[in-house]
C-alpha cells in the first residue's frame, strides 16, 4: 500500500472513530491517550514480536487487546483494526485522531526549536503570539538543537517560521552568490 493511501486510509479510521464518540464515552482526549498507550505497550519487543508475528491469530491478538484494560469504546475500535488486519496502520491513525482532537478544541501544537533553552518568560511570550496568530490555543513543544546557531524555527499549522541564525546565513550566501 503507497504511503498516501496509507495515510488516506488511516485517516478515515481516525474520522470514523471520533464519530462514534458519545457523551458516555471516554473523552476524546482519553481515547487519544488510551491508543497511544496501546501503541507504546505494542512497542516493546517481547509484546510487538508476538502481536505482530505472522502466525499470530486474529483471536489471540483480541486477547492482547482486552489485556490492556482500556475503555471499552478503544477496545472495540482496537478490535475492529485487529479484525481488519490493519494493525500496522495505528500509529498514523493516532495521529490523525489526535489532529481531530486539537481541532475539536480549537488548540494547535507549535514546534519551537532553539539554540538554547528558552526562559519561561519567552515561551509565554510566545505562545500569547502564536495564539493571536493562529487564533487558537497553542501548546509549545521546545527542543535544543545548537546547531541553529540562534535565533528559533518555529512550525505551527503546516507553516515554518525560521529565524535561525544558519538559515540566515544561508540567504545571505545565496543573495552573494548571486
């Protein structure tokens, strides 16, 4: 299967999922925590050589499933994917269901990466920015990459702000050079 039907594919199941939600149900963010707990526990060799061995029964991988103690909207809808055989497809599920998620709740997440680590005052700052920007609540995910040089990238809803230092550097050889 090609990649973007892959995640075509993924993304329906996502949608499907989040459709079926009710008020009695696990909230939508629950469910998001509870597959990717799922998916982290699939994770671990021992777990993932078994679940994920051609010789595994459908059954014997529902039985795995009803181990992992989860809502029973998540274990019907992990049933489902195992009755499918479309296992291989739920981390990009997850993510699109968490995408559904954010959305749902009017949040973004925006990817900052800098140089140093950043003070609490500037990520605060920044999020009041990205939110006037964005019109959104905005969660910050911050990492360190010294190799920016300064300044910060920032990735928010598809966009790319790069204020590095290297990036800058990179327009100016291109603009001499030329």
């Amino acid at each position: 299967m090609s990649i973007i039907k892959h995640s075509q594919v993924a993304k329906r199941y996502a949608e499907a999922l989040f459709a079926t939600i009710t008020p009695s149900d696990q909230t939508p963010v629950g469910i998001s925590e509870e597959i990717q707990q799922v998916i982290s526990i699939l994770e671990d060799p021992k777990i993932h050589s078994v679940f994920h061995h051609p010789k595994t029964s459908k059954e014997r991988k529902g039985e795995l499933i009803k181990l992992m103690k989860v809502s029973p909207i998540t274990e019907t809808f992990l049933l489902l994917i195992v009755e499918k055989s479309r296992e291989e497809l739920l981390p990009s599920i997850a993510y699109h269901f968490e995408q559904l998620v954010l959305d749902a709740e009017q949040t973004t997440i925006a990817e900052i990466v800098s140089a140093i680590p950043l003070t609490t005052d500037t990520l605060e700052g920044l999020t009041q920015r990205l939110q006037k920007l964005t019109g959104k609540t905005v969660r910050l995910q911050t990492s360190v990459d010294p190799s920016i040089g300064g300044g910060m990238i920032i990735k928010v809803d598809g966009k790319v702000l790069d204020g590095s230092v290297s990036h800058t550097l990179k327009q100016f050889q291109r603009s001499f050079i030329n």
